[in-house]
C-alpha cells in the first residue's frame, strides 16, 4: 500500500493562483475524499498527484519520495475519470486488457488479471459487449476494472459517480466502498457532492478557494466544524447559520437575533456586544408545546418523507430555518410552530468565522 504527501503545494496559471500552499497526508490504505464547491481546486489537486498537472511550488512524494518531475506513466498511479474514457472499438475485455498489453506483460497474466477484476465488479458477462452496449453503470465499472488490473500503487477517482442517476449513484457508492474493503489499496476520491464524501471517506479534506479549510473523519467534521464554511457545507440539509449579538441574559448570556433572544450559558471571552453567528442543524431543532420553545415561527413548507419530516419555517427578520424531525409530523403551511434548540448540539463562531464552540449546556 502507498503512503502519499503534500508540502506545501502551490499551482498558478500565470498570475492566477488557484492552489494555495496545501499540506496533506494521506495514509496508507485510507479512502480520502477531497470535497468542495465548484472551482474550489479539487480536481486540479488530483491531477497534481497523478502528474497531469505540475506543480509551481512545493512537493509531492510518494512513499517518501519527491515525484515532482516523474512523469504520470511512471508514477504507479491509476486515475478513473468522470468521462469513462473508454475505447469505443473495443471490447470490455479489450479496454481492460489494453494497458496491459502494451507493457507486453504475458497473456496469462492479463487474461487472469481481467477475469479477477470482472468478476469483482460483476461484469463478466459483458466482456465481449462494446461500451455502447453497457450502460452508464456498467461502463464506470470498466473504467474502474480498468485501473484494478494495472495493480496500481493507489486509485485517483475524478467524480466518477457524476454522470449517472441519483438511484445508480447509490449503488456505485456502496460498490465502491465495498471494493476498498476487498483490495485495502489506497484510494483519493473528488467530488462536490458531501453525501459521497460523508458515505465514502475514512478522511475528507474540506477545500475553497484552492485552500483546506479543514482535514478529518466524516463525523468529526459534522460534529466539530471549525468555520462557517464547513459548517455550512458539510450535511445535507445545511446547518441552520444566523448572525447574532451577544446580549446579557438571566444567569448567563442570550442570542439576539431578528428581536429574539435566545439563552445559553456564559462563555469565557464572550461580552454582550460581541457580534457571532450561531448554528443547528435541522434535527437539533424540536417541534415542542407552547411555552417550552425558545421562539415562535410560522411554517412555510413541509416535506413529507414518510419516515422523516423537514418543516421550513420563518421567524420575523431571520433566514428561514430548516427543522428535521424523525416520523410523520402533522403540521402545516401557514401554522405556527414553537422551536427548542438542542444546546448540547449548538454551534458558535466568531465574527471572522472561526468556531467559538461546538455545544454547550444551558
């Protein structure tokens, strides 16, 4: 398995910086995600690894050596891409076999390598189909049986699951996780999408603006966002963000937000005054009996998912809220609905961003 790291890695196109001195680690035998938004530099870190792209500063190595000037061919590294980039002449067989041959490896071996990675992606059946016969599922599994047989030092995967549906995008999620289980290789994944990054990744690396914002376990992430932005983008719906004031309260301070308050305790280095922005994310709001909430809202929507309940609500002069509630919830546009925020669960960060807090007890 292979061991790869990032120093100080920095990529401009002329006078355009779009990658901005990243540091990385990234284990041996870890599924690492690289997430963010559109532009954000992902795609381009990727390609700097398999040596697509140069770097302008910094270093890349691969189990402790520098790579920077070692070609993409001689890097042992195999890249699946969002296009398939499949032979359209050619068989299934054929396109993963290719590679193979040219390095004039023997015939046994790649017809034993091609057979071994079909029948772990379910695609012996289609080798003698063309990719024109295979659906979009189907063709992402020849890339990928593609990259398998090289027995590579490590997977690259450029948004592999982009192009296909929402229902086939959940079944090549769990494929793909079950494949790293089976192979233990070491594998770094691109995509926008936070739910893959969440489903998939031992270690997601949040990137904007071609810099990290944070490095961690899917779930230390959601439960510890250190800025806004990850608090923001990590979860699915977002996190609940409302800029507040610190107000004086009743054995402690309040949230003054849109002329309502809401309490929580005293903080060290915290004053009334001080202007931050809190976050809750929609199952850490309640639906609770008049008189138990911390305020009142007038609901706007509701989804009804059968088993889950996302009710949209508006408090006069906040951003509308978004409250997750497990089962069937019978409310309805237009009620008005009393919300309890969990303080165990609650998020504070400071007017630059940063985190202040991650829950605290009221």
């Amino acid at each position: 398995m292979t061991e790869i790291r990032l120093k100080n890695v920095l990529k401009a196109y002329g006078k355009v910086e779009v990658i901005h001195g990243i540091d990385l680690h990234v284990e041996s035998g870890e599924f690492v995600v690289f997430v963010g938004p559109s532009g954000c530099g992902k795609s381009t870190l990727l390609r700097i690894i398999a040596g697509l792209e140069k770097v302008t500063g910094g270093e890349v190595l691969i189990d402790g050596d520098v790579v920077n000037t070692i070609p993409a061919s001689e890097r042992g590294l195999a890249m699946v891409f969002q296009s398939y980039a499949l032979y359209p002449h050619m068989s299934v067989y054929k396109n993963m076999a290719f590679g193979l041959e040219n390095s004039r490896m023997p015939r046994s071996e790649i017809e034993s390598r091609v057979n071994q990675a079909a029948a772990m992606l379910q695609i012996t059946d289609y080798l003698h189909r063309r990719p024109k016969q295979l659906s979009g599922g189907q063709r992402q599994r020849v890339a990928i049986g593609r990259a398998i047989v090289r027995d590579p030092k490590a997977f690259l995967f450029d948004e592999p699951l982009s192009n296909l549906d929402a229902e086939l995008r959940v079944a090549m999620r769990k494929e793909l996780a079950a494949l790293h289980g089976k192979l233990g290789g070491t594998m770094i994944y691109v995509t926008h999408d936070q739910i893959e990054a969440m489903t998939l990744a031992n270690k997601i690396v949040v990137l904007n603006a071609g810099r990290v914002e944070q490095i961690g376990a899917p779930l230390d992430l959601y439960n510890n966002p250190q800025n806004t932005f990850v608090a923001g983008f990590i979860g699915s719906p977002r996190m609940n963000l409302l800029e507040a004031d610190i107000a004086e309260g009743e054995g402690g301070l309040a949230l003054s937000a849109g002329g309502q308050r809401i309490a929580i305790p005293a903080i060290d280095g915290l004053k009334a005054g001080d202007k931050v922005t809190f976050g809750a994310r929609p199952e850490h709001i309640a639906i609770v009996g008049e008189g138990e909430g911390d305020i009142e809202a007038k609901v706007d929507l509701t989804e009804q998912l059968g088993g889950e309940t996302y009710v949209y609500c508006t408090v006069g002069g906040l951003p509308q809220l978004t409250v997750h509630q497990v089962g069937q919830l019978p409310v309805h546009s237009g009620e008005t609905v009393h919300l309890r925020f969990n303080r165990d669960e609650m998020h504070l960060f400071d007017a630059s961003g940063k985190v202040i807090v991650n829950g605290f007890k009221s």
